[in-house]
C-alpha cells in the first residue's frame, strides 16, 4: 500500500500547517518538497491546484487545501481532534487566520528576503531536489521578480500586511489575557496549530529553522520585525506552541516524488 504523499513548497508556512497536523496525528507519509514556481509541475501531476499543500492519500483521493488536510487528519489520524464537534469559535479563527495571516506573514517575509540574495540562496539551497536547486538558484532574479508581481511585494504590500499581522497579534493578545492554554481554552485546536504556523515567518521559531535562512544570514531589518513580533503576547504564545510541538529541526522525510 502506498503512504499518502504530501506535496510541499518545503518551507511554506502553509505547508507546514499541514505537516505538523500529519505529524501530530502520527500520519505515516512522504513529503515531495520542491521551491516555489517548481512545484506547479507536480501538483498539476497529481490533479491538485496550483496550492500547495496537496495530500495525495493512499487510495489516491487529493485533497487540495491545508484545512481539508487537517479535517482528513481528524479522520484518519490518532491524535485527538483539531476541529472538536461544536467548536464554532475554532473554525471561525482557523478561517480568519488562513485568508488574513497567512497571506500576510508571507509577504512581509518575502519582503525582507527576496533582496537578499545570500538569505535567499541558503533557503533555497535546503530542500528539493537537486535539479530544481540548481536551476532555481541560476533563475533566482527571474523567480524573484515573478514572485513579487504574483504576491504583490513592494512597500505598499509589506505595510498594508504589517497592519493586517499588528491587528491579527493584538486580537490575540486580548483572547489570551485571561490567561487561557490555547486559543479557545484548554485544549489544543486547529485555531492554535493554524495560528503559530501561518506567524512562523514572522516569529521565526527555532523549531522551523529549517525552512529559514541561518540566522547568521537575517537581513538586520527583518530580524528587527521579528525580534518586536516575539515579544507580544501572541508572537510569545505561537514560539510556545512550537516549544511544545517539540520538534527540533526535522530530519529530513523520506523524500519520494508522489
Ligand atoms: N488556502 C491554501 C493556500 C495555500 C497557498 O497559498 N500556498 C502557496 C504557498 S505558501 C502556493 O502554493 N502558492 C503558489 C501559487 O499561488 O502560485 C491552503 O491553505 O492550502
């Protein structure tokens, strides 16, 4: 029987949504992780959208959305359940997090990183393979430039994504001023999973250094950002849930083509 195969932009925030529900639900599965622009190829391969994440399961259903591969992991998964029965309040909040956040936290870290050619290139040079290295690395300026017409990257984009990231974190840090674990209370939920993913660009947690440039290489002005995301109540609340998600730098999955 085949393992369910999840196609990655290895250091996507989205994907790492998905991963760590697979994890958490100790889901046997391979990554196919590839750079951006690279993984059209084998998404489209596997009848998925442009996204990624896709989950190809092993009786070949695909699912096509980070969410759908939480759900699926509820199903199919042992972990408890990251969508408890009734919980509006966790649906609301993963949603809110998935279309505002998200999208945010991504471009405000391709702001800082796209100029930067030496942060770009370790990113880059971490994950995928080898063919798809190579040749991103010698079309980096092209892919660059393809990604900032594509998302939107420039100034006007990075403070309209600030002030969506700012509000995000202040919302956050009123819910958890009463002193609550989690986002909606005691347990742990898809609100907190998809939360503390979807900001990991921002507050860069050392459980997701691997899909970031050494720190030796943060331009100063990112590492700025980050360092006065961190210390809000929300940054501090998404570094703890990496803490307790207790993974160090991944070893490398099983990498295997889907
Ligand atoms: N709603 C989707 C969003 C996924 C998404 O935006 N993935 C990005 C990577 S962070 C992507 O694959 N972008 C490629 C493109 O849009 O062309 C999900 O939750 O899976």
């Amino acid at each position: 029987m085949r393992k369910p195969c999840l196609i990655t932009i290895a250091f996507s925030h989205y994907c790492e949504k998905a991963r760590w529900a697979l994890d958490r639900a100790e889901v046997d599965y391979v990554e196919d992780a590839h750079l951006p622009l690279f993984s059209y190829l084998p998404l489209m391969r596997a009848g998925a959208k442009r996204t990624a994440p896709a989950l190809v399961t092993a009786d070949r259903a695909v699912l096509v959305d980070s969410t759908d591969i939480l759900r699926w992991c509820d199903e199919h998964g042992r972990a408890e359940p990251l969508f408890p029965a009734g919980d509006g309040d966790v649906d609301a909040l993963e949603d809110d997090f998935d279309r505002h956040l998200g999208p945010a936290t991504r471009r405000l870290g391709y702001y800082y990183l796209l100029d930067d050619k030496r942060a770009t290139l370790d990113v880059m040079g971490k994950h995928g393979p080898r063919w798809e290295r190579v040749l991103g690395k010698a079309a980096r300026p092209l892919a660059a430039a393809m990604l900032r017409r594509r998302l939107k990257i420039d100034q006007a984009g990075a403070e309209r994504s600030r002030a969506v990231i700012d509000r995000t974190f202040g919302e956050i840090g009123e819910r958890v001023k009463d002193g609550r674990k989690y986002l909606c209370g005691e347990r742990f939920t898809a609100a907190d999973l998809t939360f503390a993913s979807l900001a990991a660009p921002v507050v860069l947690p050392e459980q997701y250094a691997d899909y970031l440039p050494s720190e030796d290489l943060w331009p100063p002005a990112f590492a700025k950002v980050a360092d006065g995301y961190r210390k809000t109540a929300a940054g501090k609340l998404a570094l703890r849930l990496y803490e307790e998600r207790g993974r160090g730098p991944r070893a490398e999955p099983e990498a295997r083509a889907c």
